[in-house]
C-alpha cells in the first residue's frame, strides 16, 4: 500500500503523527457533540470555576488574618461544593468516553494492522528497559533505538490531544479534579 510520503525518510513515522493529530480532531468533535455544547456541561463548568475562584480568595483572605471557625467552616463547605461538582463533571464527560475509546481502538487495530513489525521512528536515546519494552513492541532485532507504532501513537496521542484540548478550550476548568478518583490534597492529610 502507497502511503503519502512513501519515498520519504520518516514517511511511516509522519503518518502515525498525522492519524494521531486526525484521530484527536475527530475525538474532540465527538466530545463536542457530545458534551461541551450542552448547557449541563457549561453550567457545571461555570459552578467549578466560581467556586474555585471563591476558594481562592477565601483561603488568600484566611491566610492575612486569624482563622475562625465559621471562616474554616465556610472553607469546607466551598471544597466539598467544588469536589461535588468536579466529580458530576467527570460522570459527565464518562458517557462520550466510550465512544472516543472506540475510535481510539478501531484506529488503533487499523495503524497496527498496517505497521506491523515496522520500525516508524529512530529514538535519540536508549531507553531504560521498561521504556523499551514499549517502544520495541512487535519488532525483530535488537537495536533499543527503534520504535514501533505502538510507542509513538501513544505518545502523539497523549501529547496531541491534551495540547488540541487547551487550545480548544475544552480542558478542564482549572479547579477541577482530574477524574473520577481526585488525588488527596497532601495539606488536608
């Protein structure tokens, strides 16, 4: 099969690139079809950001004077508003993540299929072993240099759609938790 850039050096390697900066438009397009239009989503989104804001000024305001226990209480009715509230947001996006796994897995079979045991990319270094028994995934030899579609269509795929989401605005607001599971906050422990 005739790939765009054939006769070029890193033609396999730049069509990983390419499909993954696609499959991160298309990706997006579903969770903007399916999430970031809705009013639900923007109004849960509006309430993480006031409430985040509202914290902010309340801890910065905490910090110049003497806690008292109505301010401290206030403080924890605000955080658990904002943790309720980033949690329905995670529920939220969940729905349109099973769609956008399966893209992710139909496109990820089809480049698998297609670049079985070809290596797409040289790394500039030689990884330590874990880091290489991802990146030499399914190809024969032993130079630790290669790489393998698998290896680099992660890598694209995580760095490509992160930056498209920022860019888009579609990131998440900036007191939201990152998932279902928030990391403890290490002050509060």
């Amino acid at each position: 099969m005739a790939y765009p850039f054939s006769d070029f050096k890193y033609s396999d390697g730049l069509t990983v690139v390419g499909i993954s900066f696609c499959t991160a438009i298309v990706c997006e397009a579903i969770s903007w079809v399916l999430i970031y239009r809705t009013n639900s989503y923007k109004n849960l989104r509006s309430s993480i950001d006031k409430a985040s804001k509202k914290l902010e000024t309340m801890k910065t305001d905490s910090n110049k004077i003497n806690i008292k226990k109505s301010k401290t209480k206030k403080i924890d009715r605000v955080e658990t508003s904002l943790k309720e509230s980033s949690r329905d947001l995670s529920l939220f996006k969940f729905k349109s993540g099973g769609v956008v796994a399966l893209v992710l897995f139909v496109v990820f079979g089809l480049l698998n299929s297609l670049f079985e045991g070809k290596v797409v990319a040289k790394l500039p270094f030689k990884p330590f072993a874990l880091i290489m028994k991802m990146s030499h995934r399914g190809l024969q030899g032993n130079d630790p240099t290669d790489c393998s579609m698998a290896f680099l269509y992660f890598l694209c795929s995580i760095s490509i759609r992160t930056n498209l989401q920022k860019f888009l605005g579609f990131a998440p607001p900036r007191g939201a938790s990152a998932g279902l599971f928030p990391i403890p906050d290490p002050k509060t422990s």
